[in-house]
C-alpha cells in the first residue's frame, strides 16, 4: 500500500476539470476541500498561493503538485484533478500542466508530509503511469490506479 491510498477517496478524483489558469484551480480545488472537509475555500486557495509564489510546485511532463499547511486540519486530505486543458505553471521544462495532485497538511505537519510528497513525485515520475493517468476515462477507475500504485 502506498502513502497517499488512505488519503484519497473517490469523490477526491476529478477528470476534465475545467480551469483556465492555476487562479482559478486553486479556487475550484478550495471548492472542493470546502465541500468534502468543512475547509474554508479562501483558507485553501490562500495556502496554496502562498506556497506557490515560493516557487512553482509544477514537477514536469505536465505534473504539479501544489500543497499548503491549514491551520486546524487533523488530517492530510488530498485531491487529485485531470484539467480539461493544460495551464502554464511555470513549470522547469515550460511544458502546460494537466494532471495536478493538491496536498493539504495540518499546520503541525510532521515529516510524513514530506514523506507523501516524495511519493507522489515518485508516482509520477513513471511515465507509463502517466500516460494511465492521462487515458484514464472513468474516476473511479483513476482512483483505483492511484490507490493500487506500489513504491
């Protein structure tokens, strides 16, 4: 079993998310946290934003992997989105981004934040993984994949 299994449901897998710009995933994914945990969007889109003007949280081959720490979060919750189309992120090899892992750590995360995002990159740096990812059609079957995937 892999880190990020127990932290992802199925309702926490969208394909063909609609967003023009990494703004606007930030607002949706906020959304999204606000629905599935009682997170304030604000508190999301605004932790994300933070992190991501320290620098782009984009990997590559079209992967980011935005993150932030809540303040009074008992859990990591995480969420992944398919984009409809890709968006710039500044990412280190100038490609667009469509697959994006979103990460939210309590405030008083431990190493084992740092020890899913580890996992996550190494997830995604397996391109027929990817490329599974990308093909993917039904999110049920998306969230199957990542939760079956084995460091």
């Amino acid at each position: 079993m892999n880190l990020i299994s127990p932290l992802i449901r199925p309702d926490d897998v969208t394909i063909d998310l609609d967003a023009a710009s990494k703004k606007r995933l930030f607002e949706l994914a906020g959304q999204r946290f606000q629905a599935s945990y009682g997170i304030s969007a604000s508190e999301v889109f605004d932790s994300l934003f933070s992190r991501e003007k320290l620098g782009s949280t984009a990997l590559g081959y079209g992967i980011a992997i935005p993150h932030g720490r809540i303040k009074g979060l008992k859990e990591t919750a995480c969420a992944f989105f398919r984009l409809k189309e890709p968006i710039d992120f500044d990412a280190p090899d100038n490609l667009p981004v469509d697959l994006v892992f979103i990460l939210l750590a309590p405030a008083a995360a431990t190493d084992l934040h740092l020890q899913i995002l580890g996992e996550l990159a190494q997830m995604l740096s397996d391109q027929a993984f990817r490329e599974k990812l990308r093909q993917t059609r039904e999110a049920a079957e998306l969230h199957a994949l990542i939760s079956a995937w084995v460091p």
